[in-house]
C-alpha cells in the first residue's frame, strides 16, 4: 500500500495512524511542490520544468531561506517511482489522502493522469465537508489533514473509494485545462472546482494586515500566514511583500538585505500637500 500526501506536516501524521492500524501499513509518498500557485506549462518537459524551478528560486531568494535550507525537488521522479512500484506489483494499491484546500486537490491533478491505467487500485479519501472530532471534543471541518487527530483518520478510512473510471477520463483534462490557463494563483471555489486568480491575489490579505504604526517585517508575514482563510506559504508570502515593498505599497526602515528581523515595515506616509 501506498499513501500519498501533499504536505509535509501530513506524512509524519500518516505514520501515526499506520501504527494504530496495520491494514494501513505501507510507504508514505510526499508530492511536494504547491501547484496552487505559479506556472505550470508543460511540467512533464525538462525546459517546463526548469522554468517553474527558476520561478521557485525567485520566490526563495525573496524570502527568509537560502536555497541550501529549501531543496527544489522533483516530482516527476517522485510519480515515477510510484509508477514503477505499480508496474512491478500487480498486488500495489494507492491511496491518495486529500484535504479540503486549494494546495491538497492541486496536487491530486497534477499526479491522477499518470494513475490512469491502474484504475481500480488507485483509492481516494477526500475529506471534504465532513466532521471530525477536535482535541477539546468539539465537532470542526478541517481544511487540511494536519488538523485532524491521528485516532481520527480510523474512521475515515472507512471512506475510501477507488477513482472512478469517469475520474480518470474528466480529471485529467482539468489538469490540462488548469495548466494552459497558467493563472498566478489557484484557489479551490468547492468540491474539486479549482478557479485562476493573478498572481496578485494575495496582496489584499497582505495590506489588511499593514498598520500605520512600525512592525517587523517577520511579523506581518506571520499576522497574514494566521490570519488570512485561504492558505498558501511563507515564502510566497514573503516574494509578494517584496513586490509590494518595490512597488512602493508598504514604506521600509531598516536594512532589508541583512534579513527578515533587520527591517520594519508599515503604510507609506502620506506626503502633505504643499
């Protein structure tokens, strides 16, 4: 058996719950790019995909990490070792665990082409707008795996269905569909409804979070990331204060090369009338 996650938080979760079932007990797979955001021509290509690696190297030279710390990885190496597995196992399953949220479905187009002709092993537990039971004993829906507890995905298990043949026949041309749109951001609208919107779409939630007072600059990034409904990283958040900072929408004081703690941030001053 093999599972398949989106974020990196959900495989050390995926274990846990390995461990408190057997039936469950198979390899953890991590796809690990966040294909809600940024380009993606022509990803199964060597030059598509350096183009959305120089774009990821952008993003990350905006940000508080160096690109030793962050490793640019490659799924498509990743979907071909599941592709191999499948291939030399007649006996392999997968099972592809989703959250409700733009970054888990994403991720879920980008891989489901490839699954195709292995249909009828390919499980999918896709929670979405369903309850679970919180640390504290209150119902919630969570958007993202991690928020649900390990004890928790046992009765979710009993949700798994396989991929429909019509699945694996509509969801690829999403995929497609989705790629040839090549929007800045994606969001998730409902269900597995994934709509374009500019790169700018986070900026909005960026800017609320700016006051007319000083702030660290690590602090408005952190106020944003708590704040805002619909989720993306850090580091895009980071790359797109920079841009608002070139743009001349937040005023700087400080010394922005030393590091996200060196410099503070606020609104621009209004200039008074002469």
């Amino acid at each position: 058996m093999i599972h398949i996650v989106f974020n990196e938080p959900d495989v050390d979760i995926m274990k846990e719950v390995i461990a408190m079932d057997e039936s469950l007990t198979g390899d953890v797979i991590l796809i690990r790019d966040d294909y809600a955001v940024g380009p993606l021509t022509d990803l199964n290509s060597d030059e598509g995909w350096q183009s959305r690696t120089d774009w990821w190297k952008t993003l990350i030279n905006a940000s508080h990490y160096s690109e030793n710390e962050i490793s640019i990885v490659d799924d498509r190496q990743t979907i071909a070792a599941i592709l191999e597995k499948l291939e030399t196992n007649e006996k392999e399953t997968v099972w592809i665990w989703m959250g409700q949220n733009q970054h888990d479905v994403c991720g879920y187009y980008r891989i489901i082409g490839h699954l195709k002709k292995f249909q009828g092993r390919i499980m999918i537990l896709y929670l979405n707008n369903l309850p679970f039971i919180n640390e504290k004993g209150a119902i919630f829906y969570p958007s993202w795996l991690s928020e649900i507890q390990p004890n928790e995905f046992l009765k979710a298990k009993m949700l798994a269905r396989p991929v429909t043949l019509s699945e694996f026949e509509i969801d690829p041309d999403e995929w497609t569909r989705i790629c040839e749109e090549n929007a800045g951001v994606r969001i998730l609208e409902g269900g597995k409804k994934i709509i374009g919107e500019a790169i700018a779409f986070y900026d909005a939630e960026i800017l609320k979070n700016l006051t007319a007072d000083w702030q660290k600059a690590w602090r408005l990034v952190s106020n944003t990331l708590h704040r805002m409904k619909i989720k993306t990283g850090d580091v895009f958040i980071e790359w797109r204060i920079q841009n608002l900072i070139e743009n001349e929408k937040i005023e700087i004081a400080g010394e922005i090369d030393k590091g996200w703690k060196n410099f503070d941030v606020r609104k621009p001053a209004k200039v008074p009338n002469p």
